[in-house]
C-alpha cells in the first residue's frame, strides 16, 4: 500500500509539471526538453502534447491510488492486467531511452538536459517502472 501510495503521488507531482506547462507556465520546461550538441532543440512539443503526457500520468496515478485500495473502484480484470504491465514498460523503455539524446544509454550527454536527464529524469523513469514492477507481482 505505501508503494502505491508514494507511486501515485510521484506520479500526480509529475503530471501536475505537465499541467502547469498547459497553462503557459514555464518551470522546468525548456531544461526537460533533449537538445543536440548545439542547443538546437530535439521536440517542440505543443500544449496539446503536454496535456496528453499530464493526462496520462494522472491515470497512471489514479490506477496506484486504486491499487493501494484508499479509494474503492473495480477495474475490470483486463485493464488492471494491462495496466500493471504496461506502465512499467513505458517507465523502464523511457529509461533506456534512445541511445543518442535520452536515456541511460545516450550518447549526447553534456547538454543541459543530457545531464539533468543523467541525474534525475532516466532514475526516476527507472524508479517508477522498478516500483510498478513490484507491485505487479
């Protein structure tokens, strides 16, 4: 129960970024964007793409907040087993990344966000897909 718990709030912090970048806000937002060696800019993703990941995450969210059983709600048996699984595998994918510009395998890595993405951005992917493996089992 605390994992999903503490899943489920790492997950709402995240999707609450993802929002405030919907609404105009600024924090954080060029730093989490992969660069190439120049500075030029590897996405430009609009509002509409922050709504979607900020969305997502906030499902991602509430399903750990259903599996910690603070709030009851049955989920048919196909959907919690997709979802278990699923969410994992885009964590652990996203922490692998790329192999050039993302991920613990990148080969771009002096760039602003090659190093936060170093510090922060692939352990916590990696951290949350490890968590939501153990909670799958």
């Amino acid at each position: 129960m605390i994992l999903s718990i503490l899943l489920s709030i790492i997950l709402f912090i995240l999707a609450g970024i993802h929002f405030n970048w919907v609404i105009g806000g600024k924090f954080g937002f060029d730093a989490s964007l992969p660069t190439k060696e120049d500075g030029t800019k590897i996405l430009n993703p609009k509002k509409t793409d922050s709504a979607i990941v900020a969305i997502g995450l906030t499902l991602f969210g509430s399903f750990y907040v259903l599996q910690s059983g603070l709030v009851s709600y049955e989920l048919s048996n196909w959907i919690y087993n997709i979802l278990k699984w699923i969410i994992p595998f885009i964590f652990i994918l996203r922490a692998i990344g790329d192999f050039k510009y993302i991920g613990f395998f990148k080969k771009i890595t002096q760039t602003k966000f090659g190093k936060l993405d170093a510090r922060l951005f692939s352990p916590l992917c990696l951290v949350i897909g490890v968590i939501s493996i153990l909670l799958a089992y």
